[in-house]
C-alpha cells in the first residue's frame, strides 16, 4: 500500500493528530493501542484525544496523549458540536482518526477543516471522510481500530491495553484489600453489572457463585458503578466480600483488580479494565458474539457462552431478551462456572 503523507513529505511532518472515541468505557479502553501507534508512528506529533467526560478518567497519565478533549454530548448536542468544532478548528490538525463510524463524529471532522480525515468505510459517516478503510471481520476490535494506523505504517502494532495509575492508587488498593483476613486462598473481582439487562448474567447465578467461592475460603470484591452497588448488594455471600461498587473512580477500580486473581464478569467495560492491568478474566458473553470484536485479549482469558441460533440479538444488549427465553445466559450454570474456577485456581 502506498503510504500516506499530509504534505508529500516524511511522516514526521504531521504536527499534530487528533483521535475521536465518544462511546463507552470500554471503547476507550480499546483505542489504547492506537494511540500508543500513533505516537510511534508521529514521535514529533501532539496527540490530542477528544471523548465524553464520563469515560476521560480512563486516558490520565497516558504520556502518549498531549491533552484530552471532553465533547459533552449527552447534554445539549448541538451547543457542544458548535463549541467544540471551534476548539478543533483552533487547533489545526493535521489528522483526524476515528474508531467510531459515527456520523456526528465525521461531520465534526469535516466542518473543523482537518485535511485528513481517517475512518471506516461504513454507513453514511464514510462520506465526509478522506480515508475509508475497510471495518475487518471476525478479528479483535483493537486490530480493526489499529488497521486506521495502515495509511502510514505496515508495522503490526500490540494489541496490548493500558492504563497509567496516579501515585498512590496501587497502595489505596493494597490497604482496601487488606480487610480480608489472611487465610483467604485467593481474591476475586466480581462486576456484575451492565448499562444492557441481557449482558448481566442471572443475579441468582452470581449470588450461588460467590456463595460458593466465600464458602471455600475466597475474597469477593464487587467493582462497579453507584447505579450497580445495590445489584452488588444483593448477590453479596454472608462472609469475606467487600463491596466497592461505586466508592472508586474508574483508574481506582482498575488498581483494585489488578492486585486480584481474578475478574469475573460480563461483557463489559469490567472486562476491558481487568485486560488493560493483565488480570485473568471469566466474562459471560448471551446477546453478544465474540467475532463481532469485544471478546477479552488475555491469553488465559474464559469466555462462557451457549451457541444458539438467535446469537446474536445484537451488538450490544437490549433491556429484554426478544424471544422472552434467555438461554443465553440462563443455560450457563453456577456450577460449572465454580468448578472452573477452582480448576484454575486451585
């Protein structure tokens, strides 16, 4: 392929690159590795990412990343499109390289006069851009995001996530965690939760779960948001849990499960925060596939799912299973997750 270059000169001519993600946190998460690319790629280049001030905790500390720009757009839209057009016109990027094949975004792109603009060639955002590459199939998401990086590189980038702690956010988990007793076996982080009702697992399946696993002599640790502590609550063992649903911020959560043995979880922005600091996972996958791209990257990473015809229902969730069964979660069974467990583990 031929390469790219803004001005028929090196790459390291491109003097500043602006990245665009305002989906969830794990979408965040995910774009990771392309911004580390990037930075490779442009060394000399300010890379400057524009998200939604709920997921921007997860981009501090990245030294990749010159400044992060917040699009509120669960707001007033329209006002934060004007407002932040203007910002980005300031600016004058060079390049403009989208993950998300979202219309606003490409309109964003294309009224803030950014030269080359970078995306998928998918549905009608593709219009207002310079690049279309093709959206790859059945492949991690991370691949089909770092193949944006193709215009200017053949290099095969890592998909390995990451995120930067603070200073003291590993030693505020040591301290949380130390509340267990110290003849626990091991300590696992349990996320049950899910913005889409038919990515949760059963709640009576977790609670049989971390019954089991309290009763054996494990630590449970419920990660999660404000909104999830009461669902956390009420799947909670008798003994040795503690429930931080809600008491930690993004980076604090992921500090957390770092220092556990294990995550357990839905396909969720958990799942993507246990991969990014290298913990094992066990995810539930129902109304979602893994070959649509989400699927966890660890190597000693369980996905339990049950192939149904009705796989999927959808790329994300929905607040009901259409078919009224939901087999796909309800056929994955307490018992087997639990010896699973204990077979890693153990």
């Amino acid at each position: 392929m031929q390469k790219y270059s803004l001005t028929n000169n090196k790459n390291e001519e491109v003097k500043r690159v602006l990245v665009i993600q305002t989906a969830f946190i794990g979408d965040v998460i995910l774009i990771t590795p392309l911004i580390r690319g990037l930075k490779k790629v442009f060394p000399s280049a300010k890379i400057d990412v524009m998200v939604i001030p709920q997921t921007s905790e997860i981009l501090d500390n990245n030294p990749n990343i010159n400044q992060v720009i917040l699009f509120d757009k669960r707001s007033n839209k329209i006002k934060a499109f004007i407002k932040i057009a203007k910002v980005l016109r300031k600016n004058k990027y060079d390049i403009a390289i989208s993950p998300h094949s979202s219309l606003t975004t490409a309109l964003l792109m294309f009224v803030s006069d950014i030269p080359a603009r970078i995306g998928f060639a998918r549905w009608s955002a593709q219009y207002f851009l310079t690049h279309k590459l093709t959206h790859i199939k059945n492949t991690f998401k991370i691949k089909k995001n770092l193949h944006l990086l193709s215009p200017f590189s053949d290099e095969e980038f890592s998909i390995q996530t990451e995120l930067f702690f603070r200073e003291g956010m590993k030693l505020k988990a040591d301290l949380l965690l130390s509340e267990f007793d110290s003849d626990v076996k091991k300590i696992i982080a349990v996320a049950p939760g899910s913005m889409w009702f038919t990515k949760r697992w059963p709640l009576e399946f977790y609670k049989e779960l971390v019954s089991k696993l309290s009763k054996n002599n494990y630590g449970i640790v419920f990660i999660g948001s404000k909104a999830e502590h009461q669902i956390c609550e009420e799947v909670a063992p008798g003994k040795k849990f503690i429930n931080l649903s809600g008491k930690l911020n993004l980076l604090e959560s992921a500090a957390v499960i770092n220092k556990c043995d294990l995550m357990v979880c839905n396909d969720s922005g958990a799942m993507h925060l246990a991969n990014a600091v290298k913990t094992d996972v066990f995810v539930f996958f129902g109304p979602t596939v893994q070959r649509i791209g989400y699927s966890p990257i660890g190597k000693n990473d369980v996905v339990f799912e049950t192939e149904l015809e009705c796989r999927p229902c959808g790329s994300h969730g929905s607040k009901k299973c259409p078919l009224k069964h939901f087999n796909c979660m309800r056929s994955i069974e307490p018992e087997f997750v639990y010896n699973q467990i204990i077979k890693k583990l153990e």
